[in-house]
C-alpha cells in the first residue's frame, strides 16, 4: 500500500506509537494515508481502537520481519 506519509515508531513503545501516530495526522490532508512503523506488538490493538475512537479510517496492519506497517487514511479535521 502506497503511503503519502510515513512514521518510524520502532523502538518505541505504548503508548508512543499512537501518540506520534496523532502528531503526524495533523500533516496529512484529509483522504491522505499514514504508514505507521513500529515493533511493538500492542499497535494492533491499539491503532484500530484508536482509529474507531478519533474517525480515522484503518485500513491494516502488514507484518514484514518483525515490524508491523500499520496504514491508517485521514478523515476530516
């Protein structure tokens, strides 16, 4: 999946992952999608929990030697 931006989280953990996935939302236009790198194991909970809460659109995790690409698309401001 093409991504228009990308934030590497490896090394962090929660609630990091989600807290950068928030900063760089507000540099996405709406319609725009986030990669979401990171290796810790909770983002797949956590990114789809965030998703559903905030109206951002999850669109899916791929696994890829031990990092999740998780890609989340921006909804409206």
């Amino acid at each position: 999946m093409k991504a228009d931006r990308t934030v590497d989280c490896v090394g962090l953990y929660c609630p990091m992952p989600i807290v950068r996935t928030s900063q760089e939302m507000k540099y996405l236009q709406e319609g725009e999608i986030l990669e979401v790198i990171a290796d810790d194991q909770g983002i797949k909970n956590d990114m789809p929990a965030w998703c559903a809460k905030t109206g951002h659109e999850f669109l899916g995790i791929e696994e890829r030697d031990g990092e999740y690409h998780v890609f989340v698309r921006k909804k409206g401001n």
